[in-house]
C-alpha cells in the first residue's frame, strides 16, 4: 500500500541519516573524546541533548547556540540553505545542536494556501530531524525577547503536519533577551499557549540560564512515555532498532572510556611513581639538609664560643691597655719632672763648674796664704790689715765681711 511504501521509503531514509551520522561522529570524534574527558565530573557522561532550533530571526539563534554551547563565533551563514549542525560537551553532556534556516517562517507566510509552502520545505524538514538520531529532546522556537513577529506559529503549524501533533509535546518557546523581561506579558501570547505554556528565558552568556533550560527539558520529557521525540512513520523501526542500536553505542562508549580509563590509570601510575621518587629525593634532600643544619648550628654554636673568648679577652687587653696607658702617662710625668730636675742640675753644675773655674784661677793666692798660716799666722794678720775689710759686729763679736777670702780664712783657723 502507499502507506507502507511511504514507511519504507522512511525506514531507508532514516537508515541514510543514521548513516551520515555515524559518518560525522567518526569525523569529529577526536575533539568530542577531548571534551568527552573535560566532562569527567558529570555523574552521567553519556547523557545526551539533541535540539532543533526554529525561527526567524538569525542572530537570535546564532545567540542561542554559542551561550548553549558556550562559544563565541561570529555568524557567518545568514542565509544559509539548510539545515547545520553542531556538537559539544556542556556539564558533562553531550548536544547537538541543529540550526534550521531562519527564511523557513517568512517563506511559509508569503504562501496564500499553507501546504503549498510546505511541501517547499518539508525534506529539508525531515533531513534536519535526521541529524540527530534518534530524535530531538525538544523543537526550540527561538524568538527575540520584545520582538516577536506573530508568524512564529508557521513553524508551529509545519512540524504538527510533518511530524504529529506529537511534535508540540517536545516544543518548547524559548525568548532570548539580555536580562530578564516581562513574564506576565510572555507567558499571555499565544505561541506559548500552543506549546503547552512552555517558554524559557535564556540570557545570553550566562550559563546558569543554560543549565535551567536543561532543567526544564528534562521536565517536559520526564512526563512523555519517551524521553525525546519519535517521528510517527520512524517509530516502529525504532521500536524494532533502537534497542540494540541504544546497546551497541553504550557498549562502543564505555570501550572507549575504559581504553580511556586504562590510559589515563597507567599514566596515573606512573605519575604516581615519579612522584614518589621526587618525594624520596626530597625526603633525602630534607635529611641532609637537617644535617647541614645542626652542622651548622653545632659550627655556630663554637664561633659563638670563640667570640665571646676573644670578646673576654678584648675587654681584657682594654683593660691592660688602659692601665697601661695610665703607667705611660704616669711615666711621661715623671720623665718630665726628671727633665726638669735634670736641667736644673745641669744650671747648678755649669753655675759650679764657673765658681770651680773661678777658684782654680784664685788658687796661687791661696797658696801663699797657706804658706803665710804655716810660718805662724803673721802674715794673716798684715793680710787683714792690708785688706781694708772693715770689721762688723754682731752681738760681742766682731765678723769680717765674707768676700775677704783672707779674713774667712783667718775665721777658719
């Protein structure tokens, strides 16, 4: 039948884009395996996020891609064609993101009979879905907070008719502002109310806002029977692949983690052990070290010892140097006062040695007064009467003046 045709025709479809996707894992497996292990700290690893975003406005969804995926990239496909995908590791999940082109709703609005423009896009629509098998967690209409349209509800209407009503139970109206709007106004109009009230608020740049959106898709899948979209003609191949395809990427992921694992315990192991020869190394370095200082201090401990010795023995030679000082002073005085006494001996000797001169030149006069007292003293006698000295009397007696040499010598005998 036609329907059945139709199935397999999606069947085969879906198998291509399985295909193509497994193709494009391969390609960028090597940065998805980087990010894989930047995410350790997840307690889910494997979890994963798939999304199609939908709108008009292009740079609102280029917006919405780098503050999910937490890049900064300019926009450099405005008019793009079709459908683009990109990928990457956030909180230790991994989401894909498809970027749908933003020309879809204004195209859809100028068709005066509606399915006409949609069968325009319809397999663009669906290669788009097949990017990120199994299925989209959620459809995010993207709309510039403040700058709706009012033909958002195009995209609406083309995913209820090209995929079910269904489609509307994962779609979620997502505003994009740089702080925060009016909630009253948002949560009134009418795109919201046809996604069953749901709407988030995702600020650009800000990764907390990332994260409750996460939050909020988890909810709105948490109360499906799947935990992400199904296409109505893919569902019974899904129920019939999915399982062993869901077990067959499990098991290649925990292959690749555990050779991951395994990598990552060697070099472990051997960090471990270069590590514990640094820490020997310093455990010997610090040994010796503690024995160069007690060393050390038992070397200071003597200089100490010496330095106090000589400082004793300096206060000493002080000491002796200060008595010694005063001994040299005390010297010095009596030198001079010897130098003194020395000089005046040396006048009275020269003033001596002048009366000596004087008497050795008087000495043949005395010589003939000593013959004079040896014959009887008769000529001592002529002597003073020739002298002339006259006689000075002192009491009862009469003294000759002493500069008589005769008359002082005649007292003497």
């Amino acid at each position: 039948t036609a329907q059945e045709e139709d199935t397999e025709i999606s069947k085969i479809s879906f198998a291509d884009s399985q295909d193509k996707r497994g193709e494009f894992r391969t390609a960028n497996a090597e940065p998805c395996e980087e990010r894989l292990y930047s995410a350790r700290h997840s307690a889910e690893p494997r979890q994963e996020f798939r999304f199609i975003l939908l709108g008009g406005d292009e740079c609102a969804k280029q917006d919405v891609c780098n503050t999910i995926l937490r890049e900064n990239e300019t926009q450099q496909s405005i008019n793009s064609r079709t459908c683009e995908m990109k990928e990457g590791w956030i909180n230790g999940r991994f989401v894909s993101v498809v970027n749908s082109p933003s020309y879809w709703m204004e195209h859809l609005a100028s068709y005066f009979f509606f399915f006409r423009g949609l069968e325009t896009i319809k397999n663009e629509l669906q290669r788009g879905i097949s990017l990120v098998f199994p299925g989209p967690h959620a459809f995010l209409l993207v709309v510039e907070a403040g700058r709706d349209t009012n033909k958002e509800h195009y995209l609406l209407k083309a995913i209820k008719f090209v995929f079910g009503k269904e489609a509307l139970d994962y779609t979620i109206v997502l505003f994009i502002s740089d702080s925060q709007p009016n909630y009253s106004q948002i949560s009134r109009k009418s795109i919201v109310k046809k996604c069953g009230g749901r709407y988030h608020v995702l600020l650009r740049n800000n990764e907390r806002s990332v994260g409750e959106l996460f939050e909020e898709v988890v909810k709105m899948t948490n109360k499906q029977q799947c935990k992400f979209f199904v296409p109505s003609p893919y569902e019974q191949f899904m129920k019939m692949n999915f399982e062993s395809w869901e077990k067959e990427k499990e098991l290649d992921f925990f292959r690749k983690n555990e050779k991951k694992l395994q990598e990552q315990r060697d070099d472990s192991k051997l960090r471990e052990r270069d590590l514990q020869k640094e820490l020997n190394c310093s455990r010997e370095n610090e040994r010796k070290l503690r024995e160069e200082r007690d060393d050390s201090k038992l070397r200071e401990s003597e200089l100490q010892k010496k330095l106090d010795t000589f400082r004793k023995e300096q206060d000493n030679f002080k000491q002796i140097e200060s008595e010694l000082q005063k001994m040299l002073d005390l010297s010095r005085e009596n030198e001079r006062k010897l130098q003194e006494e020395r000089d005046d001996s040396y006048l009275r000797e020269r003033e001596l040695q002048k009366e000596l001169d004087v008497l050795r030149l008087r000495k043949p006069e005395e010589s003939s007064f000593m013959d004079d007292v040896e014959h009887g003293g008769a000529g001592i006698e002529n002597k003073e009467q020739t002298c002339g000295a006259t006689p000075v009397r002192r009491g009862s007696k009469e003294l000759i003046p002493p500069d008589c040499k005769y008359c002082l010598m005649a007292i003497i005998l």
